[in-house]
C-alpha cells in the first residue's frame, strides 16, 4: 500500500472520483467535498464498507 492519492476527472462529466491510499473510492462534482473526505482518512468508508453506487 502506498500514501499516493488520486483525484480524476470523468471526461463528459463535472463528476470527479477520488482513491485513497487505501483503496476506499469516493465520487463528487465539489472539489473541497472531495479534498475533505480524502483527509478524513481513516474515518471515511473502507472498500468493503462503501454502498453500492
């Protein structure tokens, strides 16, 4: 596992899906919601604990 963390942009969309270093995903069109959960790591959703989209 590593620290690295990535945000995408979905092309056609506003949508931005984030992965944490954790492998947990997280998807937003708001840049600061999604910086905000990625820094709430550990405290946001594991992989396993994510609902279904």
């Amino acid at each position: 596992m590593s620290s690295v963390v990535r945000i995408h942009w979905l092309p056609g969309t506003d949508r931005l899906l984030g992965t944490c270093h954790c492998g947990a995903q997280h998807g937003s069109e708001d840049p600061v919601e999604m910086w905000e959960w990625m820094l709430a790591h550990p405290d946001h959703p594991r992989p396993e604990e994510d609902p279904a989209p």
